[in-house]
C-alpha cells in the first residue's frame, strides 16, 4: 500500500479503523485465521469502547475469527496508537482510529511515530457529534443562558474532557473562543471518567460524545443543551446545533463541514 497522504490521515478524523502498514494482506481470502486485536484508545465505557465492542461482535459473527477489545489508554491516545504501529504489520492488531489521531499531530511535536506515514486505513465507521451537556443543576437552560452565565462568572465553570487534546477538550476550547468565555479545563484519561464527576456536579460542563451520553440525558442526570452537528439528530431532536446560534453559527459550521469532508473521503 502508499504512504498515506496529509489529507488521508485528516480523512481519518472520523471513527475508523487503521493498522500499521502491510502490502497484500487485506487481499488475502483466508484472513482472518487466527484472533484479531482491536485496540481503543480510551477507558471502557466510553463512546469508543461502546462501539468497537459492537463492531467487534459483528466481525467476529461475520469472519469467524474472535475480535478481541482491548483498551490501552493514556497520552491523549497516543500509548495505544504507538503499540498498533509498532505491532507485527499483518493485520492482527487493528486500531479504533477517531479525531485525536488527528489532532496530536499538531499538539505533540516529539511522537515516536508517524501517523500519516505509518497507518493505513481500512474502513470509515461513521462520523458522531457531541453534545453540550451540563450538571441539571447547573442554573442555565439554553445556550445563551449558558454564555451569559459564564461571562458573568469567568473561570468558574469547570469543563470536563477525556484529556488534553481530545476532541472534548479541542471543541470545548473552539466554543470558549466563539462565544467569548472562559472556562476551567480538567482533563481525565477518558471520556468515560469525567461523566461520574459531571453527574455528580464537580463538573459543570462537557462536550461528550453522544452515544455515551444519551442514556444519562434520557434518564434526566444530565441536560443537553446544544449537539455539535450543523443540524438537529434524531435521537435528541428537541436540541438544537450549536450553530443555531447568533455568532456561533460561522466557524461551527466550517468545522462540520471539513468533518463531514473527511468521513466522505474515507468512506471514498
């Protein structure tokens, strides 16, 4: 297979999968033979977890093969990204790609590794927004309220991410910019261990991802107040998008659009 290109590696902003380079094996009509390792990048219960426990389970039913999920977390993805690319290039040792790998490229100037070089890609999953979620507790009900509340108290909402650099924290920051406020960043080695600390109210606010959050939303212990993506979804369809919003609807959408770009390049 090619080196990847730049682009091809931000195509992989969206979940996918990727392994470490090799040349005829996805060809071969034999494979798998043997357990195929998936390895996530963040704790179980999060969103990433949740879904290559799925995708896992489909494969194995489909290949016949075992696709064992394994969770290797730390350095904001970048533990579990180094041991797949330092892994035997044969095919058995699969990562759950998603935007993290493309942001540390920009964040990280020493990595002992190459992501555009060193991965190729092999499918595109499907691309998930976040949703603006608060404490119920928490005074404001709407993304205004929110704003207003915020400049009124600088520094005192305490913003909850899956670590530095996680898409969490990266759209946390884009929407602090946008709107003109400032939050207090806490990081936490996955998104899965922030949302105990969000329900139980140390955490005021987080961008999480949807398919971890949902259930928590249904079920009242916590409030979406916005989704990430240009419109509504249909599985919160009383929330709106963010970029509903007086002056937050230029950059937002741009964002979507160059997401949105990505994933249809590598389902291409």
């Amino acid at each position: 297979m090619r080196p990847l290109s730049r682009r091809d590696s931000l195509r992989l902003a969206g979940l996918g999968l990727s392994f470490a380079q090799f040349p005829k094996i996805a060809a071969a009509q034999d494979y798998p033979t043997r357990p195929v390792y998936l390895i996530v990048q963040s704790p179980a219960g999060g969103s990433p977890d949740i879904i290559a426990r799925l995708i896992g389970e489909w494969l194995s039913e489909h290949l016949g093969q075992p696709f064992v999920i394994e969770d290797r977390t730390g350095a904001s993805g970048n533990i579990a990204t180094a041991y797949v690319l330092k892994s035997a290039p044969d095919g058995y040792t699969l990562l759950l790609a998603f935007s993290a790998n493309a942001i540390n490229a920009a964040l990280y100037d020493n990595l002992n590794f190459n992501f555009v070089r060193d991965a190729a890609p092999v499918a595109s999953i499907g691309s998930i927004p976040l949703v603006m979620e608060v404490n119920p507790s928490f005074p404001a009900q709407t993304v205004p309220d929110f704003i207003a509340y915020a400049k009124a108290n600088p520094g005192k909402i305490n913003m909850g991410s899956g670590g530095n650099g996680s898409p969490h924290h990266v759209a946390g920051e884009l929407f602090s910019m946008m709107a003109g406020i400032k939050m207090t960043h806490i990081p936490y080695r996955g998104e899965g261990l922030a949302l105990p600390d969000l329900i139980s109210g140390q955490l005021q606010v987080m961008f999480g991802v949807m398919p971890a959050s949902l259930g928590y939303i249904k079920a009242g212990k916590l409030r979406a107040l916005a989704v990430t993506a240009a419109t509504r979804q249909p599985a919160l369809p009383d929330i709106p998008a963010v970029a509903e919003f007086s002056g937050l609807r230029g950059e937002w959408l741009v964002w979507n659009r160059r997401a949105q770009s990505h994933a249809e390049g590598c389902r291409g």
